[in-house]
C-alpha cells in the first residue's frame, strides 16, 4: 500500500511538472529568422547588437580551461587579471561559431545594418576578440568589440546600448534581455546551450521577450 502510494506521488509530480513546462513553452513569443527578416522589411539600415559568449559563440572550453587552470571546483577564476589575459587574448580560438549567429549576422549584413558586440567580459590592455569575429562572421572594418566588464548592482550594458544607439540587440541572458528592455529597444532571446559552462541556464521568455527557435547551436 505504501509502495503505490509512494508511486501515485511521483506520477503526480511527473505530470504536474510536464504540464508547468508545456505551459511555458506555449508561452514563449517564438521567432524564426523570417520571422525577423519580415519584420524588417521597408526599414532602414539601423545598428544591432549582439552579445558574445553563448550569443554568437560557444565559448565555453574557454571557461573550462580558466576554471580548471586558475580556480578548480569554484568561480574565482572570472575576477581574476590573468585568465582575462588569456579569455581575450587566444582561447576564443577554441570557441565554436553559433549557427544561429551566422544566419542573423548575414540577416543584419545584407540589410547594411551597422553590427555591434557587447560584451560583460572584463576590459584588458589588449584583445583579440575582434579580430576573431571580423574573420568568423565575414565582417568589413568592424566596430571594436565593447567590454562592459560587471559592475555589482548595475547593469553596464545599459549604457553602452544607448550610447551606440542599438535599436536591436540579441543575447542569451537575463541580463541581455534586462538591458535592451531598460534601454527601450527590441529584445531578442538567443538560446544557451544546455551543455554550457555557464549556470544555471537562463529562463527563456520570462520577460515576454521574443525567443528564436532553434537557436542553442
């Protein structure tokens, strides 16, 4: 009797938990790339933003490396001068392109829409970051990728939207999605890789933001 009392729970919670996720689902604004590309028709060129780590690049082998090599089994590795040095400076040569980016990129591109990368990575004296993106996405004389660095209670990214005067912007984020919508421009949801370093993966459509389809690779 308790064996099947026990059993008629778990059934229970199984099913709740597959009708909360399904409800959510059913929630979230869905876009494809012509979805996109149709809502942009008869515009006018007009600057577009992207985040970086897991936006247009997986970049988590370059975390892996940071972590093991400077902080094993914690986070301290992403407040420290050196790992920077070396995240912006050469790992993201083992980064792997997101499809996803290649297509908004070439989406942006055809349009003559000026492209713009921000990122919440940490500033360094030097940076190889650009120059990766600008062969990667095919890019002509790109715009210095911004690092807004993180800033405890505020979110940098904010400003450097309205200063470049973004009327788009794209990242995989709560804190993306939190900027373009505090900056007052459309807000588009690149989906995080389930298998990224970066967690715990962040909750799709919880702003009411748009959210493209397919787009965790």
């Amino acid at each position: 009797m308790y064996k099947r009392i026990v059993f008629i729970i778990a059934f229970i919670c199984v099913v709740w938990v597959n009708y909360a996720c399904v409800g959510q689902e059913e929630n979230i604004r869905w876009v494809t790339l012509k979805d996109i590309a149709r809502s942009l028709e008869n515009q006018p060129p007009m600057n577009v933003g992207f985040d970086i780590d897991d936006t247009v690049l997986f970049s988590s082998p370059g975390y892996y490396y940071g972590r093991q090599k400077y902080s094993p089994g914690n986070k301290a590795f992403a407040i420290m001068e050196e790992f920077w040095n070396e995240m912006n400076n050469g790992l993201d040569q083992f980064s792997i392109p997101k499809e996803c980016a290649r297509k908004l990129i070439e989406l942006h591109k055809k349009r003559g829409d000026s492209i713009y990368f921000i990122t919440a990575r940490t500033k360094t004296k030097t940076e190889s970051v650009t120059e990766l993106l600008e062969k990667t996405f095919d890019l002509e004389n790109p715009h210095k990728v911004i690092f807004t660095g993180i800033k405890l209670g505020e979110n940098l990214k904010i400003k450097a939207i309205k200063e470049n005067k973004i009327q788009i912007f794209y990242g995989d984020a709560d804190s993306d999605i939190e900027a373009a919508l505090e900056a007052g421009v459309r807000a588009i949801r690149i989906m995080r890789a389930v298998n990224s370093t970066n967690k715990p993966l962040p909750h799709n459509g919880s702003f009411g933001e748009e959210v493209l389809v397919n787009s965790e690779y």
